[in-house]
C-alpha cells in the first residue's frame, strides 16, 4: 500500500483516507493486497506540499494484520495502545530524498517509532515493509512525491524543493492513529483511535429494582393520590 516508485518501493501510502486513495498496482512495483491495512498519522497542514496521489501522512505500521484479522478485540486492543501514548507535536523543516522520492522527515521522529515499536511488540508478525527494507523498516517520512524516474528525479525535485522551501517549516499536533484499508483498488479510513484518552466504557447493565422496591413506589404514588 505504500505509495511506491519503481525506483524506491513503499515511500508513502497510496491510501488512508475517506476520500480513497489509489492503491498500488504490480506497475508501481509494490502491488497492494485486497485486504491490506495500515496504521497512518495524517498531516492535513503539509498536505499544499504534497505532489503524489494521497494525503499528507507518516506511516506507522505497513502492513498490519489482514483486514479479516481485525476483530472487535483488535480494535479494542489498538484503541487501549495508543490512549496509552500521549498526544505530541512534530515539526517537518527540510527535505531529504530517497532515490526516487522526496520526503519532509519529522522531528522529533522517537513519538512515531515509539509507536510502530509498542504495535510491532503486540504483533510482531506485522513486519513493517513486508521485510524489504530489512525488520526495522524505514525511518519516519512525510513522502512529497514520488513518481520521477531515475533520469529525471534530481531536476525535478530540485525545482520542487525551491517551490516549496518558502513554506517551511510546518507543525503539526498529533492526536489520533487511523487504521486503513484496501480493497486492492483504492484506501478507506477503517477507524480512528485518539492518544492520551481512554476509551469510554460500556454503561453499565440497568438492573431491575428489587420487588420490595418496587411496592414502595407504588404505595408511595397511591398515597399521593389520595
């Protein structure tokens, strides 16, 4: 799912949002599975920056469980992981590239790892990347684009990164984890897990009022009656 170049596989993410991103077909390199998911922070104030096809956004965990994986009791583990993380701010102020793609690298970059690493320590059969990159993955990365072929990548971007050096730097609070899925053609949101806050619990079974209880509030209304 990560959006890839045929230069650089799984840069960034071809998915994650509702408004559905394309996904990776065996052309780019990097073909998606139907029934992919990701874990994605997204980026809405860097998303002017971005020249690929899906919103600004740092991968944490590609691939993660299949979707047929991802039961009630997943998605209640994930949400209890992550409110466990507080909320943090990340500032992106330069760019750097892959061959192939240019990415905006966050600063700190620790907040993401330590939350790839506490989901990979739950599931360690998620192994970030499929294992291309080797079992740590890569480093924390906003992808800007990534579509240039080896013969046109460095000119291209070095006019891109003159475009796009006045805007910098950006900040951002994260606040919140979306998990996504694919189909094969496209990326959906599947659910939003917030940090630093527990979720709700259930309310608590209404019990009904004992019988004795329940013969005082009748006598009491009669009473009132009469």
């Amino acid at each position: 799912m990560c959006g890839t170049s045929r230069i650089w596989p799984a840069a960034g993410h071809r998915g994650g949002s509702v408004t559905g991103w394309r996904a990776v077909s065996s052309e780019d390199g990097w073909p998606d599975v139907p029934g992919d998911t990701a874990l994605t922070i997204r980026i809405p104030e860097a998303d002017a920056f971005v020249r690929a096809p899906f919103p600004a956004h740092i991968t944490v965990l590609y691939p993660f469980l299949p979707a047929a994986r991802i039961t009630p009791e997943v998605h209640a583990e994930l949400a209890a992981l992550f409110a466990d993380r507080a909320p943090f701010v990340l500032t992106f102020a330069e760019f750097r590239r892959y061959p192939g793609v240019l990415y905006l690298p966050p600063a700190p970059d620790h907040p993401v790892r330590a939350l790839t690493r506490a989901v990979r320590e739950r599931w360690p059969e998620a192994v970030p990347y499929r294992g291309v990159f080797g079992p740590e993955g890569l480093d924390p990365h906003l992808t800007l684009a990534n579509d240039e072929g080896p013969e046109t990548y460095e000119r291209a971007y070095d006019a891109l990164e003159r475009e796009l050096r006045p805007m910098l730097p950006v900040t951002a609070r994260v606040d919140s984890v979306r998990l996504i899925v694919t189909d094969g053609r496209a990326w959906e949101d599947s659910a939003v897990y917030d940090l630093g806050r527990s979720p709700a619990p259930p309310a608590p079974p209404t019990q009904p009022a004992p019988p004795a209880q329940v013969l005082r509030a009748a006598s009491t209304a009669l009473s009132r009656r009469t």
